[in-house]
C-alpha cells in the first residue's frame, strides 16, 4: 500500500528540499514519503542488482548539497542514491583493495565544509572519503574508543569536526590548524559533563551549543 508505511522499524530519518521524507529501517530498507503526493515508496535489497540497495538495514541517512542520498548500513557499506538516474553507487570494504573502508558497517555520514565524506563505522574506525579522487583517509587519532567505533559526526558552524565514540566520549577536530581535543566521562566526578560515555548522536543548536 503506497498511502502506508512498509516497516514500523525506523533508525532513521531526514527530509530534502522537495518536501520529500526519507527513511531508514531496521529490515526494510529505504522508505521516501512525499508529502505532496501522500504515498510512500520503497528501495529494498534485489539479488543481482549491482544498482540496487546493498542492505536492507539502514543505519544512518545523510542528505548532500548535489540532492544525494548517502545510506550507512548494517552490512553493505555506503550506499549513495543519485535520484535523477534513480541507482545507487555503493562504497564498501575490499579486502582485495589497500584503499578503501575497513568496515561495511556504517554508523555515521557527513559532509564537511569542503565537500569530503566522513564516514563512522562499527570497529573500522573513521575514514574520508575524496569522491573527486576516490581515495580514503583513515584518521586514527579521532577514533579513541577500544573497539575503533565511531557513532556520530557533526561539523559545527566553526568548521569544528566533532566525533562521538563508543565508550570513550566525544572528540573535536580544527582542519585548520589540526587541534584534536578530547572530551571524556569521569564517573568519580558528579560535575562532569558527560555521563555516559556512548555518543549516539551530536547536534548545535541555534546558539552554538553542542
């Protein structure tokens, strides 16, 4: 039924510019809503598809200035869906390759200020992705949780790149000048400023706070 939704198993959710809603579920793929036309349609996984979604299990979406639709999944690496070709692009781990994602699963996607890919995953750490040259870097310092997970990325309107771990706080980088810090849990402290040391998810409000 395309007035309904398919899967009642969201993990995620953003909308574009054209009023359309896209969602991520836990099994059933991407949903889009369009809110002019009231119907939903849906992307899910086809066998020997190689322009189709790679996983059904959608962990993030992130939405890009060019209108495309960058997928983190549980199992297929990142899926990118162009919709004027209406096809998806999938950057995944290769053992075969030196050069490319050390985990298909993908916690987290941004955009930076100078059109680079951040990408977070489940025990591969942090990796950038060059789409203009195609290649990775990994950066090491930004991923300080014990089993190398990234869960969240925001940049700031500073240009500060912030980083959520797992287990180990939140980290913030200045591309400009290289400066890493490191926010930390202090369970022995009632007056710090995290207590959990898991980030799920990062955000600046209208006044600049995180």
């Amino acid at each position: 039924d395309a007035g309904s939704i398919s899967n009642d198993r969201i993990t995620s959710i953003a909308e574009d510019e054209h009023n359309v809603i896209w969602i991520g579920t836990l099994g059933g793929g991407l949903l889009n809503y369009n809110k002019a036309t009231k119907k939903f349609h849906n992307h899910q996984k086809t066998e020997n598809n190689p322009f189709g979604l790679s996983d059904n299990l959608v962990r993030c979406i992130y939405l890009d200035e060019l209108e495309s639709v960058w997928l983190g999944t549980s199992s297929g690496g990142v899926n990118v869906y162009f919709r004027n070709a209406a096809k998806f692009a999938h950057y995944q781990k290769n053992e075969n390759v030196e050069n490319s994602l050390r985990s298909n699963t993908i916690c987290s996607i941004l955009q930076d200020q100078d059109g680079l890919i951040w990408i977070g995953t489940l025990e591969g750490g942090l990796s950038i992705l060059n789409r203009t040259t195609g290649v990775y870097t990994h950066h090491d310092k930004l991923s300080t949780s014990k089993n190398n997970s990234v869960l969240s990325l925001l940049q700031d309107r500073d240009g500060i790149i912030w980083v959520g771990t797992w287990g180990e706080g939140f980290n913030s980088y200045n591309k400009e000048t290289g400066d890493i810090k490191y926010y930390r849990d202090n369970y022995k402290d009632k007056k710090s400023m995290l207590s959990n040391g898991t980030i799920l998810c990062l955000y600046e409000d209208k006044r600049g706070l995180i």
